[in-house]
C-alpha cells in the first residue's frame, strides 16, 4: 500500500496521513443537493407511485419506510462514511480496504457505464417534448388528421373517430398515439430495429451536452448546475400538488393511495419490491455517493448526513406520489363521470366460444348456432339500455335508479348497479363504472415512462394554460434526470482521475471524450426498436448487479475489514 494513500490505523479505526490535495465543495449545502440530486430521480415520480399502488397502498408506505430505517439507512451511511473517510472514488476506496476488493468499484463503475447509455435517452424524450410543450394547443392534445387537407374533428371527435381522425389514434387516445407513433415510431418487436430517429438522435445529442458542460470543470461546475436541477423540481411538484388537489375526483386518488391493505405484508412481493426501490431510491452500489463524499469535509458527521439524505428522498417520493394520485383520480372520475354512456350489452346477448377457442364474443340467444367470429357486436348505451328496461317495465319500482339517469353521479349509480339482485343485473347487461376499477386498469399499464408520456400528458391538456403546465412538468423531469445523470458519470469520471493522475491535468478532455463515446453508444437506444432495448437495460442491468454490487460492500466492510476497526 502506497504511502501517501489515506488507510484507516489498525484496531483504532484512526486515520493515519492527509490525503493528497482534492477538489471540496464549496459549501455543505451544496454537498447535500449534490448527493439529494442525485439519489431523487426519475423512479421517485414514476417508479415509486406504481409500486405504491401495486402493493397495497398505505401498506407500501410503512414497509418502505421500514426498510430505509434498517437496510437504506446504514448501507447509505456505509459509502459516505468510505468516500468521506478514505477521499478516493468506488474503485480506490475498495482496493485501499483490500486490493482484493477492487473489483467492487469496477463493477460499480461498468454498471454506471450501461445504466448512463440508456438513462439519457430518457432525459433526450423529456428534451423532445420540451419543445413541442411551446405550442398551443398542444400536439397531443387530439388526434392527427387521416389526410394532409384534414383538420379531424377536435379532441372530442378525434377520439371518437368522427371527423377523419386517425383511425389507430381514435382506438386509443391522442397521448398514446403521439408517444408511440409520432416519437417513438415504435416497432413491432425488438428485432426489427427500423433505423435511427433523427428527432431522438438531436435529443440524445443535446442531453449529452447538457452533461457534458456541467461537469467540465468538475465539481466546480457541477455544484452550481446541481442548485437549479435539485431545487425546481421540487418547486414545480408543489404547484403541481396544488393544482392537483383542485381537480375534480382527486382526494378520491389521494385516498385511495393512504389506504392500507395490510395483506400485502404477507406477500413476498412487496417485501422484494420495497427492498429494490430503497436501494434505487438511495443510488446504492453506484459509487456515485462515494464519488461525491470524497469530495467532502473529512469531519462531516455523515451520521447525520445519512439520515437528512435519506429522509429527504423519502419526502420526495411521497410528494410525487401525491401528485400521481392526485392526478389518477381526477383521470379516473373523469372516466366515470358519464358511466351511463358507456357501452352496454344489449338483452338477450350472452357469449359464445368456438370449440377449441377462447375467444368469448357474442351472438343473439335466440338464434342458431353460428361461428363466433362471424358476428357482430351491437353494443348499447348504458342509458338507452335503462331507458328501454324502464320503457317496457323489466325493472320493479324498488329496482329504479333515483334521480335522472343521464345526470347520476358514478358512486351513486354504481351503489344502485350494485344494489340489484344479481340475476336482473346480468338480465339488463349494463356495464358498472366505479372509480377503483379504473385506477387499477390504469396503473398496470402505467410503470416507468409510460406514467409520464402518456398519463400525465392527458391531464395536462386539460389544465388551463396547458402548455405552461406541459413545459413545468417536463422541465422537472428534466432536472430530475440531469440530477442522477451527473451523478452516474461522475462515479466513472473519480475512478480515472485517481488511478490515472496524468489525467488531471486533462479533466475537461476527459469529459468531452466519456461524453463522446457516451452519445456514439446511445445510438441504438434512438432505432425505432430502441424502447425496448431501454426496458430491457432497466430491467436487467440495474436490477440484480447493484443489489450484488451493494451486498458486496456489506460483506467487505463487516467482514473482510471488520466491522469492530
């Protein structure tokens, strides 16, 4: 071990020499959002709200705060005390515990490789929509017309397929067509890569730069960058929260997500699910929070600092989940708004299966037997429906709905559908529209970006002034990822600069370069294909390498260095 290398005196613990002269932040406010910034990212909008709904609401809450107090909390304490301590970044803070544990840090650092590839492409979409945020109205706010000389028939209609909208859009909504068509363009499948995105590739360029000049004078640059990525995002949740509340149907969202189904603790799920998101919620096993301790006081009281971070980011993820839920149940009481006009069944049609099939369509009782597929699907509003059982008298005076049908408010209405004796319920074949039901078939489909690109934007069109709420919200996002991304690339950045000194001389060449060959390797993040490869590189390259990454650390610092020096 090299002399002039910081290492901790025997069975004391003490440190024995000063390390060599170090870039410092230049406050410890400044070192506090550089280590909030990076550990609150986009997960904490995205990620965290689904899992909350997932697994038992109110439940989740509590076991996720459990676990922060007994696996995020220490782990968390375990790399700023390392960083702080030994002034060195992942790779030399481990092989100066153990020459046999440098591997540690080189596997934090080829994670932070693979996971900076694909988490800028996110931050290159929120760039895109950026700048499609400053028109009016907004380019997802209703579906594209089916020809050049065709202006559809507004959001209303376009919807709905009147107009000449576009027939795919008017099968789903406006947001999901503009996400999957107009800025993905995605594929069918993985395979079929479909050729660059030039409008992804200038977004993956400009997100690069972005990067690249915040950290080109190192923590100098970064540190004044990391006061506006940290700070607005929390000033624009705040106002989303309270233009959130406001909405119609949102204290339902807010109340169904403080609910607590307590038998999700007997799940393992949810215990593996909270888990994970406390070590991605903290940034655990990226040694980005080594990279930025070493640049910190060695007498900071990182017990504190363990514990302010940590709390922060929870305060963090239960504020962007408040907004979510906000935001989810006023989209689901607008969706139940007018349950009688949704599609009902008609009378006297029930299903029918193929031999050999299931498939369930429908063809009139009566009739003779024919092949499902040839039949056709007359569907009824729900109050024309009413109206034709109330008509012919198929419903007893104590059956009636109160008050006027096409005015009854959802709770109301489902309360009464409910109320009825099963078998004239399936007689009228009316469909039940409850609020509950609607989240849940919102949020399945809704983990990751899909929350962001697609629920929220739908929202948004609503709000007065949607393109300011539109261009709030995604510069928040913006700032969100440009927070974590600085982060990961400063975890590959530390460990160059201190194994290779020459390099010091040449931080600014460095950067350039990392950021380079960062944007070449993006490329085919930008294909047609390229969401899946995103998906793909989240779901397997920052799932099970950083929790191994993190149990390594567990096992040297307890073990191999002993916990009792």
């Amino acid at each position: 071990m090299q002399k002039d290398q910081p290492v901790l005196g025997g069975d004391t613990g003490t440190l024995q020499e000063e390390p060599p002269p170090r870039p410092a932040w230049t406050s410890k406010a400044q070192y506090i959002l550089a280590q909030l910034g990076f550990s609150v990212g986009l997960g904490n909008v995205w990620r965290f709200p689904y899992l909350c709904h997932q697994n038992g609401g109110g439940a989740f809450l509590l076991l996720y705060l459990l676990l922060l107090f007994l696996l995020g909390i220490p782990l968390l304490f375990l790399e700023l005390a390392a960083g702080q301590c030994l002034r060195q970044g992942s790779v030399g803070v481990w092989r100066t515990i153990s020459p046999r544990l440098a591997g540690i840090g080189l596997a934090s650092c080829l994670v932070c490789v693979f996971v900076a590839l694909y988490y800028n492409v996110i931050i290159a979409w929120s760039l895109l929509y950026l700048a499609r945020s400053f028109q009016h109205p907004l380019p997802w706010q209703s579906c594209p017309s089916a020809g050049p000389n065709h202006t559809g028939g507004g959001p209303q209609g376009a919807r709905s397929g009147v107009g000449g909208g576009e027939p795919e859009c008017a099968l789903s909504s406006p947001t999901t067509y503009f996400w999957y068509r107009q800025t993905l363009d995605v594929t069918p499948e993985m395979g079929v890569g479909g050729g660059l995105q030039p409008a992804l590739v200038g977004g993956l360029l400009g997100a690069w730069v972005l990067v690249g000049a915040s950290l080109l004078k190192g923590i100098k640059s970064s540190g004044k960058v990391l006061y506006v990525s940290t700070l607005f995002p929390y000033l624009v949740l705040f106002c989303l929260l309270v233009r959130g509340l406001l909405l119609e149907g949102a204290m339902e969202g807010v109340r169904i997500m403080f609910t607590p189904k307590v038998s999700a603790w007997g799940t393992g799920q949810a215990w593996r699910q909270a888990a994970t998101q406390v070590f991605f919620a903290l940034g655990l096993g990226f040694g980005s929070v080594i990279a930025y301790a070493s640049y910190g006081t060695r007498r900071s009281n990182c017990h504190r600092d363990a514990v302010l971070v940590a709390s922060l980011n929870a305060l963090t993820s239960l504020l962007a989940t408040l907004v979510v839920f906000a935001v989810l149940g006023a989209r689901a009481t607008r969706r139940t708004r007018h349950c009688l006009h949704r599609w009902g069944m008609p009378r006297g049609w029930g299903p029918c299966r193929e031999a050999g099939s299931h498939a369930r369509v429908l063809h009139p009782a009566q009739d003779p037997p024919r092949p499902c597929g040839n039949a056709s699907i007359p569907l009824v509003l729900n109050a024309e429906l009413l109206s034709q059982a109330l008509a012919v008298g198929g419903l007893p005076e104590t059956a009636r709905p109160p008050g006027n049908l096409t005015a009854l408010p959802a709770p109301q209405y489902s309360a009464w559908l409910r109320g009825l004796p099963p078998a004239l319920r399936d007689a009228l074949g009316i469909t039940d529209c409850r609020l509950e039901e609607e989240m849940n078939k919102v949020m399945p489909g809704v983990e990751g970006p899909g929350l962001a690109f697609i629920v929220f934007t739908e929202t948004l069109t609503l709000l007065p002034v949607a393109p300011l709420w539109s261009s709030l919200f995604f510069l928040t996002l913006l700032g969100l990822g440009l927070g974590t991304m600085l982060g990961i690339v400063q975890a590959v950045l530390t460990p160059l600069l201190d194994t290779f000194p020459v390099l010091r001389r040449h931080r600014a060449l460095l950067t350039v370069l990392c950021c380079t060959g960062g944007f070449v390797l993006g490329l085919p993040f930008t294909q047609r294909s390229g969401s899946y490869l995103v998906a793909a590189f989240d779901d397997y390259v920052a799932t099970l390498p950083l929790l191994s990454v993190a149990a390594c650390e567990a096992v040297a610092v307890a073990w191999v260095y002993g916990a009792e020096r």
